[in-house]
C-alpha cells in the first residue's frame, strides 16, 4: 500500500466530483436548501388544527369557550349544526368537534357539573392526543375563569410547573433541521462512493487502473478518503451557517465533538457505498437499491421514532447500523449538549461497525473487481 | 438524374439539410439526391454524420434546417411520417441497439409483427420463413443479448423486414462482426434485393472493402458530402486501385497533408526473446467457453496481430496476458515470468489500451498523463520530462488542457497510446485501439506503432477489425469462437488458403471451421412468401387514431421484459411490502415506558404517593431516584431520563397547610412530537392525582371539576399508531413505486436506444403511453392485495367499511400514480435521474401535503393548493374511511372525482410533451 497512490487517486476523485454537475447540485441541495425546508416546512405538532363546534347553548359563557380557540394551535372554529357532525368528521374535514349542550351556562354556575361532549377523529394520530388534551385544558380554563370570577373562589393549593430541556418552546424546527442533516450526511456518503466505483465501471476506468500497479485497497481508501472529505466539509459549512446562522437553532454541544463523530460515522457508510457499488451492476440497480437501504435507515435509527416505542426485535437488528449510534450520538451531543464522557460508548460501536464495514466491502471489491473490468 | 445510374424518381432528396448537437454541427448543408430501387452506400469514418442523415431519412430523429424528402413526401410533417413508417425500415447502428436483450429471437420479431397489425397466423408465418432465411431458426429460443454479433444483425434485419419494406435504412451493420458472417449478411441482402426488386436500401459502412458492392456510394466527411457516384466512378476519378485510398484522396487538401502512407520496415533477422507466450489459455464463464486453449509465443518487437469477430475471445485473451482475469485454465508468461494477478513488477513493464476509450473524461489530457505517472510510480523529478516527451511524441500539445470529451476520435486515442507508453513499457496491450477511427488518424497511429516496435524494440498485440491493418502485422492469429483458427504471417495464410486477399483466407478458415456444425446457408426466398404481404401493406398504411392491438404489444412485451430482470421486479413485487414493514414498524407515535426519575427533597408518604401515581400508568416506567442536580443533568442529557420530577422540600406539610406547593417537572425537549405527549400525559396524572387528593379529603365537588367533557376518540378509540398510519402509508406506497416504475420503463428505452422502435413505428403516443402503463398497474393492483392483506393480517388492523370502494378508488389511483411517473419520465433522461426525480416528486407532496401527517385542511399557502389538487388526498380519505370510518361508495363519492379527472390529465399532457421523434 502505498499513501501517494491514494492521495493521488483520492485528488482524482475530487476533481472528477467538481466537473460533475448534477451531483454537485445535489450535494449542494440536500446541505442547504433540503435542511431550510425541513426545518421550516415541518409544521408544529398542533397547527391549525381543524375544530368545530356546536353551540347549543349560545349564553356568554360557550361564546368565551369559541373565542378561546385561536391561532396558531388551532383554525378559527366553525359553528355548525349538530347534525353536520358526523359527515365532516366522515370526510376529514375536522379534526375535532366539540359539543356544548342546551343550558350549559347555567348548570355549570349551578355545580350539576353538565358533560360536553368532545368528538376527536383518532386517525390523525399525530394531532389526536395532544389537541384533545389542549382542547380540555383551554375549556377548563374557561370555565374555571368564569366561575372564579363570579363567585370569587380560592385556587387549587398544587401546581405543576412544566418546563421542556434543551428545546423550551419545543420548536420542531431545531429537530427537522438536525434529523436532515443527519439523514443527508448518511445518504450522501452512500451516493458518492457508490456512484464513484459504478462511474468507474461505466467507464472502463476500473480495468484501467487494475493494469497499473495499484491495489484494491488503494483504490479504494482513495475514494472512502475522498468522499467523507467532501461530506465532511458540506456538513460543518451546513451546520455553521445553515442551521447555526440562518435557522438560528442553538447548538449546545462541541461542534468539534460532533464533526469528529461525522468523520468516524462517514468512514462506515462510504464503506456502505463501497459495498453498494459493487453489488449493483449499473447506475439505475444503485438507485433502486438505494431507496430499499435508505428509508430503513432513515426511518428505524431512532430519529423519527424513538427506539423504545419499536418492536423489540426492530429496535435490536437495528444496533448493527452505524446510523442507529450516530443518531443517538448526534442527539446527546447537538440537543442535549452532552461531552465526550457521555457518548464514547457510541463512538466505540461505530468504530467497530466502521470496521466491520470496511472489511466485508473490501473482500467483496478485491472479489468482483476483476468481473468488473 | 444526371448519373444514369439510379431510378427514375428519388427515393429520398435532402436539400439545404443542417443539423447541430448544442451548437455542435453534425449535419452541414446538404443537398443530396437518393436514387431508388438501389443499394446506396454511405462511407467514410465514424462521426462524419452518416448516422444522422440516415436517422432524418428514416424519420426518427426530426428535421432542424432545410428539407428531407422521403417516398415523395415532406418528412418535417407527422401526418407523412405516420403514412409512410409502415414502407420504412429502419436499423440503428449498433449491436442489437433496437432488440431487446431479454426477449427471444421469436419474441423480438412476434413484437415487431404486432406492432404492424399483423394476426396471429400471418406472424406465425412469417417468422418461421424470415428465421429460416436467415439461419436463426434453430435459436428461435434464444435470448437476444447471446446472440453472436453476426446473429444479431441479422436478428435486426429479421425485425426490419417483417412488414416487408420499400425502403431499408441500415446503420453500419456489419460493424463488429466477422467476415464470414458479414459475407453472409450481404449475400442475405442481395437475395432480398432479388425478391422484392423495388426496394430500396441505404447502408453506411466505415469499412471500405465492402463499399464496393453497392450501386452507388456518397462519400462523406466531417458532416458535408465528398462525392457521389459509383464505386468505378469514383475509381476513376480519383485514379486509384481502392476505395480507401480514393477516400484519402477526396479529403480536403489540408487533411490529406496529414497523411502519409505507413511504412514499416522489415522486423530485424534472428531470434529474438520471447516476450509474450501462453500455453492453453483457457477462460470459461459459467459454461460458456469463452477462450479455448489458446497458445501462441511473440517475440520482442514484434507486432501480432489478433482478428476476430466481437465476442470471439480476443479482449478475454488480452484480459488474462494482462492479469486482469486469472485464466481457468493454462498459463501465460511475459518476459519468462508466469502473469500474476498481484505482480506489480509485471505490471511496470506492460502497457494496456482497452477496447472502449477509458480514460478519466473529468480531467485534462495534462492530468490524465500525470495522474498516471505517478500511480505507475515515475520519479517526480523525471515527471514533467516524461509527460513533455509524451505530449510531444503524440502530438498532443496543442490541446494540453481540453477534456477528452472535447476532442476528436484520433486524438484520444492517442492520448490513450501516449497513457500506456508513460511508463515506457517493454510490452504494448492494445484492444482494438482504432475503432471509429478515420483512415487519415489510423494511419497516424500506425506509423507510431511501427515506430515503436521497430526503434524502440516495443513489443506490440494489437486486435484489429481492419484486414489492411491486419496485413501490416508481422504475423497474425485468427481467431473464432474461443478458439486459434491460424497463426502465421499475413501473406502465408493468404498463400496457405490460396486466396487472392486476407479476408477471403480468413473466411476460408472460418468455414472449415464452422462446416461440421453449419447449416448451410438456406437457399429459400426470403420475402414475398406470405400471400398477405401486399394487404397488410395496405391496412398498415391506414391511419388509426389508436389501435388496442399496439398498445397490447407493448405492455405484453414491458411484461415479458420486467419479468428478466431481477432487480426491477423485485422492487416491483415485494419493494413496498418491504417499506410497508419499515414503516409500520418504524413510525409509531404511541409513547409507552417513558423512563423517569424523581428528585424528592421531601421523602414524605404523600410525595411518595404522587411518585407511584405516575409510576403506576403504562407510559412511564420509574427509574432509581435521582440524587442531586448534577446527577439530573446528567441523566438528561445522555438520555436516560425522559422525565424529570422534582418534589419540593416541606411538600406534605405545605399542603396541609393550605399552602401554595409547586411540583417541577423537566421534559426531554429534544424531540419535539413526543414531548409535547409527554407533557399531556404528566398534566394529565397531576390533574388526576389532584382529584383524587380532594376526594379524599371530602371535597368532591371541586374534585370532579365544573364540566364534564367526554372525549370520544373516533375511529381508532385507543388511538393506536397503526390503525391510523396504515391507512395512510398504502397510498403512499402505491405512489412511489408504481410512479418511479413506470418513469424508468420510458426512461430505459430513451437511454438503451430502444425508443426508436416507437419512433419509427406507426406506434402512436397514446398507445406507447398506454402499452407501458397496463403492466404497471396490474403489479400495484397485486401490491396494493399485498398490502391490504399485510395491514389485516399482521398489523391487525381492522377493516370497517366497503371493499369495494377502496378497490375501485386504488385502481384509480395507481392508474393516476403510473401516469404521474410517465408524465416525469418525459423530462428526464437518464435512469438515475428518473429514479431520484420521481422519488423526490412524489414523496414530497404525498408526506407532506395529502394529509398523512397533518391535515390538508391544517395545512397553508401552496402546500394546501396541492394537497388538494394531489391524488393522494383523495386517495387517503377514501383508505381512511374505508379502513377506519366504516363508510361506502356512497359517503365518499366527492373523493373519487378528482381522480377520475386527473387521469385524462395527467395522461393527455404526458402524449403532449413525449416526442415521436428524437431531437
């Protein structure tokens, strides 16, 4: 082995990535543009959330309950009839209807405690539960109001004072733009080096370089190196200026910390690619097989849902993906702003995954490279 | 018709024609006169634009400048083209560019057929006489992609005639493909020519020795006609023995300067040390036999030649002398060392040209030459030296720092040359190095290679297509199917077969060795014999606004196609019942055994009583007590604890005091969704626990609260995450692989080159697009079985309302999904892109906007404009309703219309912008 062969081939490599547009484009697209928008487009869990109600009553006291639904939790609730209930519910225009009985007013300053009745539509899962709570807390709060205020009465001697870490006002726009950076940099480093041994193939350039004495291995640290350079450096200026400066989410740990784990996180899934390239055949087979790799990976490591609300098993093969500990890593060390201390045992399982990686992608790369030619 | 020569009226006439490829001219200006009733032949070298005049002849690609008559009708107008496809055919260049790999011979020709409008029986027929014909009658089973060269050209002939043309454009037929066979392939010619005698043929060849069969040639070069005439005429006029040199000498005069003829003197007497041998060189790949015992010893300087048809053996041969393929079989030795693999010391001393140009096309010709100076090791002291005598001894310093994309054919493959020599090899390896090549450029390189071998000593193996390349080697070795049929010098062999030149000694001895084997060569005629010929001509020739038969070919034979390859089919099949499982276990919003801890500074039974009322609910699981702040911190950040609970000190005695107490509570914020759940759940607990405090204490009224709300989850009353996302995810499902599915199989054509079947065929848009989509929406129907069964069998999901319905409303959808996928594949040209493009355009607004996630009536501004316009909408409340909400055709009509009216849409914008002809 020797290291000018693969700082040579690695520099090869770079200035083939710069005459080649459309993944320049991409890259360009998935650190920059891609994390704007998931940032921003990723609407809060509650937002606008559809409410109606039916207002039997009609004293001051439901008219403060419809006033109390507002903007941005919820759309301006539309009054309708009872009877309407059930078909907007039906076809989805709904989320939510509430339904404030005849004489509601009056039994509530009576104390006979009179029931409301709150219909949720619970195929909207996501808004279901925490709207129902909202809506409960908002009609309580009302109520409470109103009473208190007529008949002067003392408060409740508990409260609960409930405040979220590391995130306060619970924005998802510091977890859209993190989770994309993620995903990105796993799906780029897959792309690249793929694409960079399937260029290669296509073009003849393999058999080209097996003529000349250079080996597998080098051929191939030259374009891991090379690769992981490129993702490296797209995600620090993303990281800098993309989430740090224009979406103005607060990073709380070591950023030299997290791009450390980027680097050692990019080592085993160039290998992934690596191994990708060697198993498809043409560009259009890496592409499908992309798709079938990446969504897995995207959505079972523990960034979309967290890994104890999986299946047992799921959540078990999982561990064996690079992407399972860098999530939870990334997570400790950008949310919670957690040190070394806290995540080596990460860092230590993508080391070994890395190389395990690493080592299945070369034998198979020495394996195929001469039907490759 | 000035000439004499031709037929009365011409069967084509082009005048003023120009053509560009961005800017660059491939076509300039010209005025040319087809005679019919003849065989025309185009010549002259690679890229001269032979291919694209014959491509506006046929119709395929469209008319940019100036006019293209053809059959006596204008070809820039459609309403012509579609009259006169079913007279033309049309075969472009290529091996088999215009087959189909995976299908059989049968079932290329049968797709031909169909597409003509011919039945069952007439097919049938004719397929049985064209294949007899042609010798391809016994591999009528065989798929086209194992198709020797030769076969496959005459599978493509099989395919052009079988609706019996007027006229037939050829595109380098015979390139690639053995003598013998290509022999036959004219012989083949002829005989038709015979049969049908008003047909007319347009050929072109970059191999000079065949031009002399045709009746009438036209010369061209760099994208302008030479000359036109018979190949006498144009002996004469140029007053030379051959064609290859009467082309030389109709070259401008700057060109011919260049050229000089190549001289290469006799390879010095005495025994020289050998510097190649093989012994049995054997290579077999599964059980084909691609290299037979090969054996044969070169000696230092000199040059050996390898002929051969494509796919005889000779790159595999080169592949093993090079190490590049550990041979099954034998032994080779370079310099009297035994070839081996990992031996870098060999590979110093050889140098190899492989059969395509595969040099880096990103980097300039400076940066090739270093690049590879310095993987082969080239002290960077000698460096700059080497690259600068490469340059100059090439011939490439004028063009130092262009892309070899940018350069003409014979520069780069001498910028190939110069590549393999940096290291001053002892041993040259050249893959048919002169491919494509023009004779003025060949004959340049080959005056570098006699400079080579015969002051440098280099030793050189070439392969060669060129019989007078050929005759310039010092010896050469024929070769055939795997196997040596000969080694000698080129004048011996011709001596040897007693034959006048060096390709009739060679298909001398391609003939005796395939004599025991052949069948003969057929005698039977080869057209006419089906009576119909002439009414199917004529029903052909009808317009139809759309034929069902078309469109049936077409998806019968996309079917047969996605059937072979594995890797499309499998996406096909089971690709969304593998997301589907990903999914369904991957997105779940249900948050159960949250870990918390509790940080109690009042260890009193009542604060130990609110700790268990928490503990005690399925949703958090208690963790060790936390010790102090910094122990929280911790646990928090590494996330351990989802929940933090602090109890204040004096807790208990404050409250049976009346006094105000408040209870802290830290969520871990990081995730957002599922910190907002989590503090509903913890509201949730205290209010409770408060409750039951006051009942306790005998105030039960403020207890219960002033309301009553009974919150009534519909649909899903234990809000499960599965019974609400599955019904979500299917429609997502059968967007994105029946939408990318139906892009590629548009997108492959284009990129394949099969596409000019539609192009040329009286195929109209609208049948093409339909032919494609049939397959694609059987297979998301069966997905969509697949699917439903998944979510009630294994998710248990229950299924409520009208089978029915959501049956009919997923037809629909995935007929509006596969056009959705056409429509894309419009404006996209390559696979990759296809499947990245048809991925990002329908993902994005299925997940985001058709209500999956969020509600579409939560959602603003344009994302709301396109979840309401979007398929998937509809398709969402019709799955949701069906599976959850109990509900029929009747309550959710009001979906079913926007789809319905998407699919005239969608499908009549996608025939809008596909072209019918190449651009």
């Amino acid at each position: 082995m020797r290291a000018a062969n693969i700082w040579h081939l690695g520099i090869k490599e770079l200035r083939s990535l710069v005459r080649d547009r459309g993944m320049l484009v991409l890259i360009l697209y998935a650190f920059t543009f891609a994390i704007y928008s998931a940032a921003t487009a990723m609407p809060e869990t509650l937002h606008n959330a559809a409410i109606a109600i039916v207002d039997e009553d009609g004293s001051p006291l439901s008219q403060r309950i419809v006033d109390a639904f507002q903007p941005p939790y919820f759309r301006p609730p539309d009054l309708i009839a009872a009877d309407r209930m059930d078909t907007r519910l039906d076809t989805g225009r709904d989320t939510f209807a509430l339904d404030i009985p005849p004489d509601f007013q009056r039994d509530v300053m009576a104390g006979r405690v009179p029931a409301m009745q709150l219909n949720v539509d619970a195929t909207q899962v996501r808004q279901a539960f925490t709207g129902a709570g909202y809506i409960q807390n908002i009609v309580n709060d009302e109520v409470t109001d109103f009473v208190r205020r007529r008949q002067n009465e003392p408060v409740l001697p508990v409260g609960l004072v409930l405040r979220a870490r590391f995130n306060p006002q619970l924005s998802e726009k510091w977890f859209g733009a993190v989770m994309e950076l993620i995903n990105n940099i796993t799906m780029l480093s897959i792309v690249l080096t793929g694409a960079a041994l399937i260029r290669e193939r296509e073009h003849g350039t393999v058999e080209h370089l097996l003529v000349m004495p250079v080996t597998p291995l080098e051929i191939m640290l030259s374009k891991v190196w090379s690769m992981a350079l490129v993702v490296l450096a797209a995600t620090a200026v993303s990281l800098f200026v993309v989430i740090r400066g224009l979406l103005a989410v607060p990073v709380h740990g070591s950023t030299l910390l997290f791009l450390s784990a980027v680097a050692l996180h990019l080592f085993a899934t160039t290998s992934m690619g690596i191994f990708l390239g060697t198993v498809a055949r043409s560009m259009p087979q890496f592409g499908l097989l992309l798709i079938l790799l990446l969504l897995p990976l995207d959505i079972l490591s523990g960034g979309m849902t967290p890994r104890e609300s999986m299946p047992t098993a799921v959540a078990d093969i999982m561990l064996a993906a690079p992407t399972t500990h860098f999530v939870a890593l990334a997570q400790a060390v950008l949310y919670r702003g957690a040190g070394l201390a806290t995540v080596w045992p990460q860092l230590a399982a993508i080391l070994a995954i890395g190389s395990v990686l690493f080592a299945a992608s070369l034998l198979r790369f020495r394996r195929t490279i001469a039907t490759m030619a | 018709m000035r000439d004499g020569a031709g037929g009365v009226v011409p069967v084509a006439r082009l005048s003023g024609v120009g053509l560009s490829y961005r800017h660059r001219p491939a076509l300039i200006d010209i005025d040319l006169s087809l005679p019919s009733d003849r065989m025309i032949g185009l010549i002259g070298p690679d890229g001269v634009g032979k291919s694209s005049l014959l491509s506006l002849v046929a119709g395929a690609r469209a008319v940019q400048s100036g006019q293209v008559e053809v059959l006596g009708g204008d070809m820039a107008d459609a309403r012509h083209r579609q009259r006169s496809c079913p007279r033309i055919a049309y075969m472009p260049q290529g091996l088999g560019r215009n087959l189909y790999p995976t299908l059989s011979v049968f079932e290329n020709i049968d797709f031909f057929g169909r597409l003509f409008g011919q039945d069952a029986a007439e097919r049938r027929a004719r397929i049985a006489h064209l294949t007899a014909s042609t010798g391809l009658a016994d591999f009528i089973d065989r798929p086209a992609a194992k198709l020797s060269g030769g076969m496959k050209q005459k599978l493509g002939l099989c395919c052009a005639l079988i609706h019996d043309p007027d006229l037939l454009v050829l595109d380098e037929p015979t390139t690639g493909v053995d003598p013998l066979s290509r022999r036959q392939f004219w012989d083949l010619i002829d005989r038709i020519r015979a049969e049908r005698p008003g047909m007319s043929v347009v050929v072109a060849t970059a191999y000079m020795e065949e031009a002399g069969r045709f009746d009438w040639l036209v010369a061209m070069d760099a994208g302008r006609i030479l000359a036109c005439n018979t190949p006498a005429g144009l002996l004469e006029r140029t007053g030379c023995d051959d064609l290859e040199t009467a082309f030389i000498a109709l070259l401008p005069e700057e060109r011919r300067r260049e050229h000089h003829a190549v001289q290469i003197a006799p390879l010095s007497a005495g025994t020289q040390p050998i510097a190649i041998e093989a012994r049995g060189l054997t290579m077999r790949f599964g059980d084909f036999m691609a290299v037979d015992h090969v054996s044969f010893s070169i000696g230092r300087g000199e040059i050996f030649g390898f002929i051969g048809s494509n796919g005889c053996g000779k790159t595999t041969t080169m592949k093993m002398l090079t190490g590049l393929l550990p041979p099954s079989e034998g032994q080779a030795w370079l310099f009297g060392r035994p070839v081996d693999a990992g031996d870098m010391a060999t590979r110093r001393r050889v140098g190899y040209m492989s059969q395509a140009f595969s040099l880096y096309t990103e980097l300039t010709v400076r940066q090739n030459l270093v690049l590879h100076a310095r993987l082969f090791g080239i002290p960077a002291a000698d460096r700059a030296a080497r690259v600068a005598a490469m340059l100059d001894r090439f011939d490439l310093a004028q063009v130092v720092n262009a892309l070899p994309t940018a350069l003409p054919l014979g520069h780069r493959q001498r910028l190939s040359l110069a590549v393999a020599m940096i290291h001053q090899p002892e041993i040259l390896i050249l893959d048919e190095p002169t491919s494509g090549v023009d004779p003025v450029a060949r004959d340049a390189f080959w005056r570098i290679l006699a400079d080579l071998s015969r002051h440098d000593g280099v030793t050189i193996f070439i392969s060669t297509h060129f019989m007078n390349e050929a005759e310039r080697c010092d010896r050469i070795a024929l070769m055939h199917a795997g196997r040596v049929l000969a080694t000698d010098p080129p004048a011996e062999l011709a001596r040897k077969r007693a034959a006048d030149t060096l390709e009739d000694a060679f298909i001398g001895y391609l003939q005796e060795a395939a004599a025991p084997a052949a069948s003969a060569e057929p005698a039977e005629a080869v057209t006419a014999a089906v009576p119909s010929a002439a009414s199917v001509a004529g029903t052909a020739g009808v317009r139809r606004v759309f034929d069902l038969r078309r469109t049936l070919s077409y998806a019968r034979r996309e079917a047969l196609e996605l059937r072979r390859d594995p890797i499309r089919l499998t996406l096909a099949l089971v690709g969304s019942v593998i997301l589907m499982l990903v999914i369904g276990y991957g997105i779940n919003m249900d948050v159960e055994n949250l870990s918390f801890a509790v940080l109690d500074h009042d260890q009193s039974p009542l604060s130990h009583d609110y700790t268990d009322s928490i503990a005690g609910s399925r949703y958090f699981t208690e963790k060790a007590p936390i010790t102090d702040y910094a122990d929280l911190d911790r646990r928090m950040r590494n996330g351990q604890l989802s929940l933090a609970i602090e109890i204040p000190p004096n807790f208990a005695r404050d409250i049976a005091r009346g006094r105000a107490v408040n209870i802290g509570a830290w969520i871990d914020g990081a995730m957002p969704s599922r910190a907002e759940t989590i503090r509903g759940y913890v509201q949730g607990m205290h209010q409770h626990w408060l409750a039951r405090q006051a009942r306790e204490a005998g105030r039960g009224a403020e207890a219960a609260g002033r309301v009553n709300i009974e919150t009534r989850y519909r649909y899903n009353p234990d809000i499960e995450s599965l019974t609400a996302m599955v019904p979500g995810v299917i429609p997502l499902l059968l967007m994105l692989i029946p939408a990318m599915l139906a892009a590629l199989s548009v997108v492959r054509e284009k990129e394949l080159g099969s596409i000019t079947n539609f192009y040329v065929t009286p195929t109209t848009r609208l049948e093409f697009l339909l032919g494609k989509q049939l397959p694609y929406v059987v297979l998301a129907m069966i997905n969509f079985a697949l699917l439903m069964g998944l979510a009630v069998t294994l998710f248990a999901v229950p299924f409520k309302g009208s089978l029915a319905a959501i049956t009919l409303a997923a037809l629909i959808y995935v007929i509006c999904a596969t056009a959705l996928g056409l429509l894309i594949s419009t404006f996209m040209r390559s696979q990759i892109a296809a499947i990245f493009g048809t991925a990002v355009l329908t993902l994005l607004p299925a997940v985001s906007f058709s209500g999956m996630i969020n509600p579409v009536a939560s959602l603003e501004g344009a994302g709301r404009v396109i979840g309401q316009l979007y398929p998937t909408t509809h398709f969402i409340t019709i799955s949701r309703g069906t599976f959850s909400k109990a509900l029929g055709f009747a309550d959710l009509y009001g979906s079913f219309w926007p789809m319905i009216v998407s699919v005239p849409i969608l499908l009549g914008l996608t025939a809008m912008l596909l072209h019918k002809q190449e651009r």
